[in-house]
C-alpha cells in the first residue's frame, strides 16, 4: 500500500519566491518561476529531447574553452522572484556556480513542445529580453526550424531563421552552423 499524496502547501496571496521552488516535487515536471508566477510543463517528448542533444553535441564541439554549454534542468537565476531552465544554455564557466547559474547566460535555447510554445515565444522570450541575454533561439522540433535573435540596444532582433535542411551561420555567441532537420537526426 502506498502512501496518499502530499499536496504542495503553495503560499496564497504572495508572489512565489526561489525557496518556494525548492520544495517542489521531484516528479517529472519542470517548475519554473517568472516575476514570482509558477510555471510548469511536463516531461519532454521524443522530438524534443532529440533536438536538445544533438544541439548540445553540436555546441560542445565548437564551444571555446571560456564557456560552458548546460542543459535542462539547470537554474538560470534573474532575481528572487524568476528562476528559469532553458532547454540549453551557454554561459562563462566563471558564472556557474554549484547549484545554479546566477548570472545571464550569454546564449538561452528553447526547443518548442505543444505545452511550451506560447511560453518559450512570449513570455521567456521577454524575460531573456529583459535580462540582457545576447542571444535567443528557438528550435521548432515540428517543422523543423530556428529562429535566432540577438540583443541589440536592449531589443531583440532576429537575426536568421532557417527551415529543413538550410543552413543558419551564426556567430555569437561563437561561430557555428546548424542544419534544423539535422538536429533530429540522431
């Protein structure tokens, strides 16, 4: 016989805080926070754990010693009240510490999942915006597709968007080509 559940005590009435997150569960889900509000998805799919690794395959063979590439679930720290878990990150080795990375990364990846999607072009969107990090993309599993932006003046620019087998050149935040349909070759 098992035990009942033990519900989650959120707090009522306050904006949630990054020691709320701590005490989510361990159950598949990735808990999120933005400006205090809890975000949860579930488990990835196949497509999309696909594109994660082969993007992160392809990012470690051409990242420069001074970075760092990450995967989900691995903290990216705004402030008390904004906690989000990129798909992939990659930040300055110096930035990391044990538990997290509190610093902004200088490159936020999402692959787009039918719960996601919305989130990853909007709302992360704006938070990553917000932060100041130099490059955003967004990998569309389904299509397949990038699209990549880069701050400029405090905004995001898009700054390429390839679909299939065309390649995408980009060059920050170093230099690497990808080939959308080949990120689900693996």
């Amino acid at each position: 016989m098992t035990a009942p559940a033990t519900p989650i005590g959120l707090p009522y009435g306050r904006a949630l805080t990054r020691d709320d997150l701590a005490a989510m569960p361990d159950d598949g889900h990735r808990y999120e926070l933005i400006d205090g509000t809890l975000i949860v998805t579930p488990a990835p799919g196949y497509d999309h754990q696909s594109g994660v690794i082969e993007l992160l395959v392809m990012l470690r063979a051409v990242c420069p010693v001074e970075f760092k590439v990450m995967i989900a679930p691995f903290d990216v720290v705004f402030g008390k009240k904004t906690v989000l878990q990129p798909d992939l990150l990659v930040a300055r080795r110096t930035d990391f510490t044990a538990r997290d990375l509190p610093k902004v990364p200088v490159l936020a990846v999402e692959i787009l999942s039918p719960s996601t999607r919305h989130i990853d072009l909007g709302l992360k969107r704006s938070r990553y915006e917000a932060a100041g990090c130099p490059s955003y993309w967004v990998i569309d599993p389904s299509v397949p597709s990038i699209m990549a932006w880069e701050l400029t003046d405090g905004k995001y620019e898009l700054v390429g968007e390839v679909k299939g087998e065309e390649p995408l050149r980009l060059s920050d935040p170093y230099p690497v080509e990808i080939v959308p349909a080949r990120l689900l070759d693996g």
